[in-house]
C-alpha cells in the first residue's frame, strides 16, 4: 500500500553556519515532525554559537530563482519565512507570495527575524515599514519576540499591558494573527509567556522557564514547528500551543548538549508527548491572569476547578440520547454512562430531567445532564455536561458546590489544554469522525490525534466522540481513551441490543 505523502514545508531565510538557527533548524524541525522541507536561501551568515561575524545577502535574482525552482515541482503546504534581508528581498518574496496565494491557498508564518540572539543586527536599517505595509497583509501568523514587536511596533513592551496594546497594534497592518514570544520577559518570575492575539481575542500561553544554555535557534525552531503543524492539517491554535510544547522539549531533554562556547543549539527531541512541555492556556477567571492584566473579576464570582473525581478512569459505552425513554431502555441493557442532550427545552424540560435522574437513581448511572445546569443542581443530577463556550456563563461554584461531576466539550489540542485548567471530571475529544449529528468540519481530530492527546493525560477519564460506530470503535479504543461516546450507533441501529452488546464489548476489551 502506497504511504500517505509527507507535507511539504517551505523555509524561506538565512543560512546558520554554526547549524543552530535558520534554515539548519527549520529543516530538523521539518523532519522531526514528519515533513518534507524545501529551502529558498535569502542570506549566508558567517556566525558559530558566539555571534555573527558577517550576513552575505544572497542577490535577490537567485532568491527568486529558488522560489520559482520549487514552485514548478514542489508546491508547499506551508510556508515559513525568516530572515529577509534587505529591502529587494521583502519585495521579491511578496511578489512571489502573491503570485503564488493566486493559486494556491498556503498558510505563510513569518518569523521576522531582525536581532540575533546574540545581539547582533541582521537586516538593514529601514526595512520595518515595508513588511509593515507589503508583507504581513500575506501572513497567516506573526512570531516576533518582544525586541521584535517593540522594533515594529515602535511601542514599549515593557508589560503585559504594553504587550497586548503593540500586538493590536500590529494586527491592523492586515496579519490574521501574532504570536508574541515572550522569552526575553519577566512579567512573573519563572514564567515564559506567549500572546496570541487574533483579532478577536487574545491568549496567553505560559510555560515554566528552563535553565538551559542551549537556547540558540528557538525562535526559529517555534516558527518552523508551527509551519510544519499547519502542513498537517493543524488549526492556528493547535499548531501554536503543540510547537510551543516542542520547543519547550527541545530545551529541557537538549539541555546537556555541549557545541561550541556559547549558547548551543536547541533540541530537536521528537514529537511532544508529555503534558509538562505544553503551555498553561490562561483563564482570564482565575486568579494567576491578574500577572497578565487579563485578570476577568465578573467570570471570577463563577469561576471553580477540581471538581469530584468519577468512580473510575474508564467511562466505557457512553450512548448520549434525546429522550428520557432511550435513557431508560439503554440504561436496562447494564449501559452505566449516559448523557441526557435535550435540544428542544420545552415546558416539560424539568419533567423529563427529574425522570432521568430517578431512572439515574435507580440503575446507580453516571448521568450527565448536558447544558442545563441549573436543573441538574435542582434535580440532584450526578453530573452536567457542558461545551467550551457554556464555560464562561455557566456558574461552576454552584456546580461544583452541589457536588456534581464535570464533564467539558473540547476540540484539538488548545481546547484540551484550556478545559485542563477547570480540572474537571472527564474531558471529551471529538469530533473523532465525520458525523451526521452535528456539522464538525474544521474540527475533525481523527485517530492519530486522538492518540496524541490520550497520550497527555494517561490516568484521566478521557471520551472520544463523534462518528464512531461498532466498526470504527476498536481502532478509538486502542488509541487508551478509556471511554466511547455514541449517538446514532446506537439510536440510528436497526438492533439498537446488538449494538449496545458488541460496544461494550469492544470498550471492556
């Protein structure tokens, strides 16, 4: 059987002598994380792990002559850009990029490389206007640390405050979203922290600072990963908080690495697949987002996490019906995780919710009790059920105070990490598959997704959703999720016991 094709990921910058940055650690990062780099070479740096003895701009005929080279044969899935190093550089690459978005919808991720870690200039004087104005309307993202958003934005940055006002700032130049790094920062002690700002919102990622000397190419490493996620299908968010967690595995397994008498170069350590690397998505509730002056006091007064932990890590068949009548049949043929989803509250709502909680009662179910929270508080459900965007209404103190179980809605890695901080009962991951149910395109995880995020959180009540039937349902299990929610597999099932058999069989296997 022939084997998928690797995304192709282009890396348009400077080359690093010394192998730490540039395009040396954007094609290691290429392959680290399963793609097919291609290089268009704007400048060839005489510099080791001390500094920068000289930057040789490549004429900008032969830059354009990579670019057509590789278009001809080998068209991207995403491009990065680092170092452009001059005036007729930024043009040329802008041109091109232009042709090229004509036909083909790339995503560019531009690393506006000006300073060297080491302190030295890379680029001529000037040219801060003209990517302003020619080259970030072209980019899907923005990654400058805050030497290079105070050089652009001609703003301090000197505070959160400071930092998410030059970040808006920027944005108006017509960029879809910046991603701010904040290696250089000391808002709070011990803490590195990344902005996110698209437009709409803003998010701050924090992440534990790591004593290492091998910090050379970071910033090109992070531009480079987040290139390479998109390649593979990733949304902006995922590929942001996953290339933050790769970078950040890179420096702390890297950290024993000695090259050369200064700072050496990252590590390129593999996929990441442990929780500590990957950033804390900061709540504007809680408490710690007053460091960021994000601090949100109205979602404050509803604001809890850590709530009761369910009888066990393994959820197994989680049917999620409409109508108390399916709850019941379901709950006679021993299924012990239900989810009640009423869509259509009418005046019998708390009727039906005080009849699935008796049934509930009766059978010792773990049910949930979607969106409607207040009437499983007032019903004494054992549990409620809610989507990303119920959190920041809904009154979890009382939630939690009436002691019920908390399950939280999430989509890819970002909406993980985010519902992780309510620490809630069970998290679940959808939409695995296509499903009839709902529209979910965007959002589709599949199954080596799953089984990175499952990876996350091994000892955790995990429940994949969303287009899994009896067929598809092994391959779920396998990936260690301990639980398998299902609508019409069940429901839409000519021999609905059938089916409830041979899924149970399959998640007790």
């Amino acid at each position: 059987m022939q084997q998928p094709r690797r995304p192709i990921v282009w890396t348009i910058a400077g080359s690093d002598s010394g192998g730490g940055a540039g395009i040396q650690a954007d094609l290691l990062t290429f392959a680290d994380l399963g793609c097919h780099g291609c290089t268009a070479i704007t400048a060839n740096t005489a510099q080791n792990t001390t500094g920068v003895a000289s930057i040789n701009a490549v004429p900008v005929e032969v830059l354009i002559d990579q670019l057509n080279a590789l278009q001809r044969d080998l068209l991207p899935d995403a491009i990065k850009i680092g170092l452009l190093a001059n005036s007729e550089q930024v043009l040329a690459v802008t041109e091109f990029l232009h042709r090229l978005k004509a036909i083909r919808s790339v995503p560019v991720i531009y690393d506006p490389v000006a300073v060297a870690s080491s302190g030295d200039t890379l680029t001529e004087d000037g040219i801060g206007e003209l990517v302003l104005r020619e080259l970030f309307p072209l980019c899907d993202l923005v990654t400058p640390n805050l030497h290079e958003l105070e050089w652009l934005a001609r703003a301090p940055v000197g505070c959160a405050t400071q930092i998410q006002n030059a970040a808006q700032l920027l944005h108006t130049s017509g960029c879809r979203a910046l991603l701010v790094t904040g290696g250089h920062s000391e808002i709070n002690p011990g803490e590195i922290a990344d902005l996110l700002w698209d437009g709409v919102r803003g998010d701050w990622f924090i992440g534990d600072r790591v004593d290492s000397e091998n910090t050379h190419g970071t910033g090109c490493t992070l531009s480079s990963a987040i290139a390479a996620f998109t390649a593979l299908g990733y949304p902006l968010r995922d590929a942001c908080v996953v290339a933050k967690a790769y970078v950040q595995r890179g420096l702390r397994l890297g950290q024993g690495d000695s090259i050369g008498a200064g700072p050496g170069p990252v590590g390129h350590c593999g996929w990441p697949d442990e929780l500590q690397d990957f950033p804390r998505v900061l709540l504007p509730q809680e408490e710690h987002a007053r460091h960021y002056d994000y601090f949100d006091a109205d979602g404050n007064s509803l604001f809890a996490c850590d709530f009761p932990d369910t009888d066990t890590n393994e959820l197994g068949l989680y049917p999620v019906v409409d109508s108390v009548e399916w709850l019941e049949r379901l709950a006679a043929e021993g299924v012990k995780t239900l989810q009640l989803r009423i869509k259509d509250a009418g005046t019998d709502l708390r009727t039906r919710v005080e009849r699935a909680v008796a049934i509930g009662r009766q059978y010792k179910l773990r049910l949930f009790i979607n969106d409607h929270w207040r009437l499983a508080i007032e019903c004494g459900a054992y549990g409620v059920h809610l989507g990303q965007e119920d959190l920041r209404s809904a009154d979890l103190k009382a939630i939690k105070s009436a002691g019920l179980k908390l399950g939280i809605s999430t989509h890819g890695f970002y909406e993980l990490l985010r519902a992780w901080r309510y620490r809630p009962s069970y998290l679940a991951i959808g939409a695995i598959f296509a499903t009839g149910t709902k529209d979910m395109r965007g959002q589709l995880q599949g199954i080596d997704k799953l089984a990175r995020m499952a990876a996350l959180l091994p000892y955790f009540p995990l429940v994949a959703i969303g287009g899994i039937s009896v067929e598809r349902a092994p391959a779920v299990v396998a990936t260690g999720v301990g639980s398998v929610a299902v609508v019409s597999a069940i429901t839409g099932a000519a021999d609905y016991r059938g089916a409830v058999a041979k899924l149970q069989s399959i998640c007790d296997h």
